[in-house]
C-alpha cells in the first residue's frame, strides 16, 4: 500500500503542470551579462590594436618585414610542415579531448594516429610520409620546383659552379640604351605627379657610369675637369649643376660640363639638343688632340679613351634628340655612322637604338639585316632583339591570323614560325607580354635594366609598344600563343628550353631599379605550397574553437548535442545506444530512495515505442 501510495504521488506530481514563468529574470543572469560585456570589450580592445597597428605601419616597417616573413616561407622544405602538421595534429587531438569528448573519436583520436604512423613511417623509411608524396606527386602538380634530396645529392661541384657562373653573369645590371633625359623628361613627371621616377640606387648607378666615362687620371692637370670630377660625385642635382657652370668659367669647352647641363638641368628636348651641339663641338677638338698624343705615355692613352667615351655619348644623345624632334632618317644616319667608325663600342648598344628608329621608319629589310648580325649565339641578347626578331615573324601572318581557324586547319609554315619566335621571346622574357597587351600599366623606364627581369620589360614595352599596335593582327597573335611558352619549360629556374634557366636573382635586382609605386612582376610566380594552407587553416580553426568555447561555453554545449543529434540521425544505429542509455537511466533512478517498479520500465518502453520502431525501419 506504501508503495502503491508513492506510485501514485509520483504520477500525481508528474502530471501536475510546470507552472508558469513569470517575470523576473532566471538565476545567474547577473554572471552571463558581465560576461557579455567582458567580451564585448575584449572586441573593443581587439579592434583598438588593429586601428593602432594599422596607423604605425610605417614606422613599424610592416611591409618591409612582411616581404622578409614571406621570402622565409618560400625557402622552408617539407620538413617543417611536416613537424607542423604533426604539433597541430598532437595538439587539436588534446584540446577535442578536453573540450569535446564526445566528439573525440571523430577528430581528436584522428590526428594522434596520423602523429603516431607520421613518427612510425619516419623511423622505418627515414622520410615523412607527408614529404614524401608532396615532393614526389603534389610538388609537380602544384607546380612547385624543388628538388628531392635523391635528387639534390646527385648534383656534382662542377655542375653547381657552372650554374653558379651563369647566374652572375645574368644578374649583371645594363645600362639602358633608351634611358630618357632628367631634366626633360624624368623631372617634369615629378613635377606633374609628384612621384621619383628613379631609384636611389639606379641614379648611384649612373653616377658610377658618369665617373668611369668621363674621368680619368689626366684630370687633374685641367682645372676644369677637376671641377667636373667632384661635379660627378655630387648627390644634389644643384649641386651638380652649380659645378657644370663652374667648370665653364675655367674652360668654355669643357663637354662635360655641356653634357651634364644637358642631361639635368635642360627642360626641353631643344635645349637638350643645343647643349649636347655644344658638346659635341668641344669634343670633336678634344678628341682631335687625344689622337696626336695618345702614343706618349699610359695616361695619354687613359685621356685618349675618355674623350672616345664622350664623343660617342654625345652623338648618340644627339640622335635621340633628333629621333624625338621627328628628324627619323637623320637619327637613323648618325647611329650607323657610329657603328661604323666605333665597331668595339658594344657597351652603348647602339643597335637597339638603331632598331628601334627602323621600327618607325617601318623599314623592315633594314631590320632583317641588323637583327642578322646582332642576333647571334655568341652575342648577349635583349629582349629588344628577341621581341623584334618576333614581331618581324608575326608580321607576315598576323592579319590573317583566326584562332578558330588554326584550330580548325592546323598551323601553316610561316605560322609555326611566328610562334616559335614569339615562344622564344617570352623564355628570355617572360614579363613583356603584360605590358604589351595592357594587361599591366606602364611607368618611365629606369637608367638600368636587368636584363630578363621586370624592368627590362619597362624599357622595351615603353618605346616598342606603338610598333606592336600598328601591325595589324600582331598583339591577337601574341595574346594567343604566348603563355604556351610555360608549358614548355615547367621548370623554368631549373633548365630552359633555349636560353639558360631563368635567374633567380631578378626579383631582388628590379626592386632596387623600378619605384616603389610600381608592383614588380615576379616569375615564377611564388605561391606558398598546400601544407601552409593547411595548417594555417587548422591552426586558426581550432583557435577559433577553443576561444569560443572559453567564452560561450552553454552555446557551444548545444551546438555540440546539436552536431550529437544529427549524427544519431544520420546513423540508425546508433540509436539502439541511445536507447540503452535511457534505459539505464531509468534502472537506475531512485524516487524517495527505492526502485521503479516493473510499471514505471512498461512506461518507459512505451515512451520509446516510436523511436524503435523507426530505427528498426
């Protein structure tokens, strides 16, 4: 009768109605509104240092460390992510332990296997797993270019010597052929755009050209050419210029002071051209009187070569003048008269100057012939050569060029020429085509140039750009054909296909000749490798978890018996579990300290009737 009276007590309260909420606020709201306001001023403080950060990027250097982080990324082998991969992996599977165990099995057993065969593989093989596949199967396919370690060993001293040569020589700094005029040119830019156009360390490099060409130890035997060698050292360009005019008053022919005030302190083309006029009349009697004097003694012969060096410059700068006046032909006669009378002179590459005139002209014979003595194996090449060579090609077979067409037909004879010169040309210079086909904006050439590299693209797309437009049909062609060139060399800092492997070292070298606003193209392109994405993404990931959890730890609990319910519902059986922990809690449930009998078990199987039979369906 006890019994049956506590039955029915418990029966009695359990159908009873809760009763109703009423107004007040449930316990423990005081504690969850400090911790809402806790966070939301740690978001506050948060967005307060990025604001800090981002107006201290300067003096903080941020770029500058930035690019140095970045350039350490590349150069980290697959041994690093794997370690990486492997504390991350150790560490998620303790945090999915400690924060959500019942989802441990899913994540956090997961990475401590894969540590554990990580650690095995490596002791057995002597290699990570992971590094193993990148190197040998991801590696090409992501189109990254290192080597194995098999691979790297096998590499004898003489090979790395060889290619140790080859780079250095690449990674030689020319001086531009086609380099404008300062005080004409490169400052009325800065006048308009309030932009440097040029370097500090392109312009030192002028400067060390100006001293070797116009300098020599007889200076100090002449006033003004004393004058004149502190004139070149000199940093300010008013200096410079007060120096120039200087020299004049101790000698009125002094062409090296005409050249200077040419280059620097002319506005305008015509006054360029009145200076260097100037210039040239000077040095034509300097060089007459080195001549009779040139057998006396070494620093004679020293004296005779500078006044060679000015003469040339002088009637090279007056046939870019003459060239930018519009006087074609006469620019045309005064460049080969120079390659006539001065053949050694390769230095000033006078035949691009030359090329470039033709090119307007449109005499297309008279290019044929230059580029047939100048494009040979045993010369250096320029991309104004390869490009040339290229556009001459494309000429004959552009107008009529379709893309729907050669797909259709095949390529003719004089078509797969044309694309193999235009292939050719982009080996040598891959960064050409951007600017040729607009697809990258144009700024004034530097005075330098590294050749292959960014700023040799510049140069020749800033002067060469309106010959590809005129030909009709040749930048379609280009658009076409020229990024089958990668295909052919995958590897491009590692063996080419006509040219020697590209250099490494032209990123470094154009960020010092091109200005800071410009964005320096790199090829090939650098993209960091799939394992820092990963690792960066599981890292932060699982930071984002842990903190959430700190913070919101009764939303995060349902959203964790949220993810337990769609499992249990993706898999049928796992309900028969759920069912038998009910029962268990039903077994062992004690009301007023004694067990349910056999019609509180009967209840409880009836309640879980329908989710039986649905599992049983």
């Amino acid at each position: 009768m006890a019994d049956g009276a506590g039955l029915g007590e418990a029966a009695t309260a359990a159908a009873s109605p809760a009763p109703a909420p009423g107004p007040s606020l449930p316990p423990g709201w005081r504690e969850r509104l400090r911790a809402g306001l806790a966070g939301t001023w740690a978001s506050l403080w948060f967005v307060v240092g990025l604001g800090l950060l981002y107006s201290l990027r300067v003096p903080l250097r941020l770029c500058e460390n930035l690019a140095a982080v970045t350039v350490f990324l590349n150069s980290l082998t697959p041994k690093f992510y794997v370690a990486l991969t492997g504390t991350c992996s150790l560490i998620s599977g303790l945090i999915f332990e400690l924060v959500f165990p019942r989802v441990r099995v899913n994540f956090g057993k997961i990475y401590i296997k894969i540590l554990i065969f990580e650690c095995w593989y490596f002791h057995k093989h002597g290699m990570s797993f992971i590094e193993q596949v990148s190197v040998s199967h991801l590696r090409p396919l992501m189109g990254g270019t290192e080597r194995s370690i098999s691979e790297s060993t096998s590499l004898s001293s003489n090979r790395e010597s060889e290619t140790t040569r080859q780079n250095l020589s690449e990674c030689k700094v020319w001086r531009n052929p086609l380099n404008l005029f300062r005080g004409a040119e490169y400052r009325r830019f800065t006048w308009v755009t309030g932009k440097e156009p040029l370097t500090y360390y392109d312009m030192n490099l002028s400067a060390q050209d100006h001293q070797t060409f116009f300098t020599c130890d007889m200076d100090i035997l002449h006033p003004s050419d004393t004058v004149m060698q502190k004139a070149w050292r000199e940093r300010n360009p008013l200096a410079r210029i007060k120096a120039a005019y200087q020299a004049l008053e101790l000698n009125n022919d002094c062409a090296t002071a005409y050249i200077l005030l040419a280059e620097e302190e002319a506005t305008t083309i015509v006054d360029v051209e009145r200076l260097f006029k100037q210039a040239l009349k000077a040095g034509e009697t300097i060089y007459r009187r080195s001549q009779q004097c040139q057998h006396q003694s070494p620093q004679h012969e020293a004296q005779l070569r500078r006044d060679t060096n000015v003469l040339v410059y002088t009637k090279r700068r007056l046939a870019m003048c003459a060239r930018k006046l519009g006087r074609i032909r006469e620019a045309v006669k005064i460049m080969r008269d120079l390659m006539k009378e001065f053949p050694p002179l390769t230095m000033w590459n006078i035949h691009e100057n030359l090329l470039e005139s033709l090119l307007e002209l449109q005499a297309y014979a008279d290019i044929q012939a230059v580029l047939a003595k100048y494009d040979d194996i045993s010369l250096p090449k320029s991309a104004t050569i390869c490009y040339t060579a290229a556009l001459l090609k494309t000429r004959t077979v552009s107008d009529k060029f379709s893309p729907e067409t050669a797909s259709r037909r095949g390529l003719s004879t004089a078509e797969i020429n044309a694309v193999e010169a235009i292939h050719r040309a982009v080996e040598f210079n891959p960064h050409v085509p951007k600017y040729l086909l607009e697809m990258k904006s144009l700024i004034l050439p530097p005075e330098h140039i590294q050749k292959r590299g960014d700023s040799e693209a510049v140069a020749y797309a800033f002067f060469h750009l309106q010959h590809w437009k005129r030909i009709e049909g040749a930048l379609n062609l280009l658009q076409c054909t020229w990024e089958g060139t990668f295909r052919m060399i995958p590897y491009p800092l590692e063996k080419g296909h006509l040219f020697h492997p590209y250099p490494s070292c032209t990123e470094t070298a154009d960020r010092e000749l091109l200005p800071t606003f410009h964005p320096v193209s790199v090829y090939p392109k650098k993209e960091l490798p799939f394992f820092i994405y990963f690792t960066a993404g599981l890292c932060s990931s699982t930071a984002m978890i842990a903190l959430l959890t700190h913070q919101f730890p009764e939303i995060m609990g349902v959203f964790a018996k949220a993810g337990d319910h769609e499992t249990s519902e993706a898999h049928p059986s796992l309900r028969t579990s759920t069912l038998a922990s009910h029962l268990d809690s039903v077994k062992g449930q004690n009301i007023h300290g004694r067990e349910l009998s056999l019609s509180s078990l009967s209840d409880a199987f009836e309640q879980m009737a329908p989710e039986c039979s649905s599992s049983v369906s």
